[in-house]
C-alpha cells in the first residue's frame, strides 16, 4: 500500500488514499492539527470543486442506502436477518481490499483513470443489484459496490487535500456527504409509500450515479490531475511495525471501527428495529431514519465547530456519555415517540466522534508514523462497516430485533472506555 499523507486540520477525515501535499510538509506550512492554508490567496475552480462535493454526495448516496433496502431484500429473497446480512462483509471486503491496493491503481492507471474507475464501479453495481438476481449474486455486486465506494471517496479527498483553505473545505465535504446519507432514506420511504417495488430504489441510485460521471465528466474537463501520488521519504524510513502496533495506533483502530460499526448498525439495522421492534409506521420510521442521516450532518458542522474551539478530548466524551444514556433510553422505554427523538438525537452527537478521534490520534502520534498508522486506521474500519453490523443481524436472527439497542449500547460502552484510555495530547 502506498504512503499516504493526511492535510492537516483540526477535522480532518480519514479516508483511504489521501495523498496530501508534501511540499506543504516539508516546508513547515501545514502541521497536524493546525491549518496554516487560509492565508493563501490562490483559489481552487468552482467546477472541480462542485464536482468533488456532488462525488461526496454520491458517497452519501450509497451509505444511506442500507436502512430500508434491508427489509426490502429479506421479503424479496424470502431470507433471515443472519442471511441477509451477509451483504455486509462482502462490501467491506469489497472496500478494504480496494482500499489497501488504491495507490497501485493511482501509479498504474492514474488519477483521472483511477477516479472514473469508482464512479463506473457504482453504477455497475446498482445497475446489476436491481435487476433483482439470485442472492448470490446480489452479495457478488456488492464487493463491486464497495469497490466502487473506496476508490471514489479517496479521489474526493486526494483533489480537496490540495487546495487551499482544506480544513473548511473538508469540514463542507463531511457535511455533504451527510446530505447524501439524509437523501436516500428519503426518497426510499416516498418509492415504498407509492407501493413501488424495491428495484426503484436502486434505479434511484443508478440515476445519481449517472449524473456523478456526466458532473465528473463535465466539471474535471481541462483540470490538470496529479497522476503521480507524492512520497513520504519519512514515512519510508519509518519501521512499519513501530507504527501499527503502536499503542495509540491499536487503540485508535478500535475505537474508530466501532463508531462505523454504530453508525453502520443505526443506518442499516434501525428501520427494522422501529418497525419490527416498536411496532412504528413503515413510512414514518423511513423518515426517522432520514433524521438520524440528517442530524448526523448537521452536528458535523456545528459540534465540529465547538470540538475546534474547545478541544476534542472533552467534547468527545460528553457526546458518547450521552449517547450511553440515549441509547439506553432506546432500550428501556416502549414510547414510540420517545424512541424516535432519541433516535435522532443520537445521530447528532455521534456526528463529530470520527473526526475529533483522528484530530486527537495526529497530535499524539509523531508525524512520520502518520501514514502508515492512519493507513491501518483507514482498513479498520471496513472492518467495523462489516463485522457489527453482521453480528446486529445474527444476534438479531437468534434473540429477535430488541437486541439492536444492546448491541449498541455495548458498542458505545466500549467505544467511551477506549477514549478515557486515550491520553489528552495537552497533557
């Protein structure tokens, strides 16, 4: 795997394949944590850069996909919650394997090539899911769906790492990518509410991903590409070993795995927990589960902002105590009212968790052991995508669906522990 250089910014998001700017690095303008870009003068072209935002928009497009297709592919198929949830290890197996090999597909195809790679990965495989084959091969597609979704999301961040003003400009890309999370559960509940088939959904997604290649196609027309990914000479000297098996490398990977684990398990495994579990409206819940996406992106702005002024450590840990003490709520009480609000709120607090930990995780950690230690992070949480949410469904399969608030609660538990663990880089 190549080495990989993060901007560094307070809100940073990891994202495999970033390729930062060395000669930023070398020359002391950008440290980890501190962004010295906003004192450039230079700005970046509008179209490239709507274009990277409508690619993380598609990104979104796709995360949110999982919530209501669940049901809808348990009915189709006529399978169990275990069964079904086997689409979550082979999109992640898809996701981390391209993850891990991104670099050797940037050196021999290029940037350019290496970009429209994922876009058509995405649209292969929402054009093929929704012919509605056997399960097998839909569990096929979806290595080719998460394929698509790795190479995409790094080639977003290797164009924004570059530009001036990155911290902002990722802080908006976050943002963005949690529309397209709020967007799919949205329209997926308008499909179903018409009583049209589940194959729509997917028709709606091979539609975005569509317009994603003509925008990248029009938008990245005439704009010079950085075809060769730039070299770390400090990384390379650093052993790799040191750097993963690092303590603040380990601990860093885990809690990063469980937050995508909760965030993965909310998004996909929740629906059926408010229909199924709290007995809620189908088209309601649909729209509660849009909340959940909704309030993730709009606390990735605002509890961004606060995690900035006031410091990560502290914010962290009063975000996830709360969402303990929701969580909790949403196992203990049977109002439907209730449990959706939580459900929302949950959503909200959870949104600053990924980037405040890899803020925290760089001022920790010495900046050559940075590439290969956020590399191993990066994998991690293909990781967490796949196994909590598989577990949620078996478990799920054997106790019924009121273990989903458990799961979580547990997740969360664990996930607080490992961040009282983690030292204050202010210490």
């Amino acid at each position: 795997m190549r080495s990989t250089e993060f901007p560094a910014s307070e809100h940073t998001q990891l994202l495999p394949g970033i390729q930062g700017n060395q000669d930023y690095i070398e020359s002391g303008r950008i440290q980890c944590g501190h962004s010295q870009n906003a004192s450039k003068t230079t700005k970046p072209d509008l179209a490239p850069l709507l274009t990277v935002n409508f690619m993380s928009f598609m990104s979104g497009v796709n995360e949110g996909s999982w919530s209501l297709l669940i049901p809808c592919l348990k009915s189709y198929y006529g399978i169990s919650d275990h069964t079904v949830a086997l689409i979550f290890p082979s999109y992640a197996a898809g996701y981390f394997v391209t993850a891990c090999c991104n670099g050797a597909f940037v050196h021999y195809l290029g940037q350019r090539a290496t970009m429209f790679l994922g876009a058509l990965g995405f649209l292969a495989a929402f054009s093929a899911i929704m012919q509605g084959f056997s399960f097998p091969v839909t569990v096929a597609f979806m290595v080719v769906q998460g394929f698509g979704a790795a190479l995409l999301t790094a080639s977003e961040n290797v164009y924004i790492a570059k530009l001036p003003n990155s911290t902002w400009l990722f802080s908006i890309l976050h943002a963005v990518y949690g529309a397209g999370a709020t967007v799919t559960p949205l329209v997926s509940t308008m499909i179903l509410a018409h009583d049209l088939r589940w194959n729509f959904i997917y028709l709606f997604l091979s539609t975005v991903a569509f317009i994603n290649i003509c925008c990248m196609l029009v938008g990245f027309r005439n704009v010079k590409l950085d075809d060769k990914a730039l070299q770390s000479s400090a990384s390379n000297k650093i052993s790799y070993k040191e750097a993963v098996f690092n303590r603040i490398t380990m601990l860093g990977t885990i809690y990063i795995a469980i937050f995508v684990g909760i965030q993965l398990t909310f998004g996909s495994w929740g629906y059926i927990y408010l229909t199924e579990g709290r007995q809620g409206n189908e088209e309601i819940m649909g729209y509660v589960v849009t909340g959940f996406w909704g309030g993730m992106a709009i606390g990735r702005l605002f509890l961004g902002y606060l995690a900035n002024r006031f410091g990560e450590k502290s914010l962290t840990s009063i975000c996830n105590s709360m969402s303990l003490i929701l969580v909790g709520q949403l196992w203990l009480s049977n109002d439907i009212v209730i449990v959706c609000i939580v459900f929302v709120v949950v959503g909200f607090l959870q949104a600053p968790v990924f980037t405040t930990a890899i803020a925290l995780i760089c001022k920790l950690l010495p900046r050559e052991l940075h590439a290969t230690a956020l590399g191993c992070i990066a994998a991690g949480t293909s990781v967490g995508a796949a196994f909590f949410p598989f577990i949620t469904g078996a478990l799920s399969e054997i106790y019924g669906i009121s273990t989903f608030p458990v799961v979580c609660f547990a997740m969360l538990a664990v996930m607080q522990c490992i961040w009282m663990i983690l030292p204050d880089h202010r210490s």
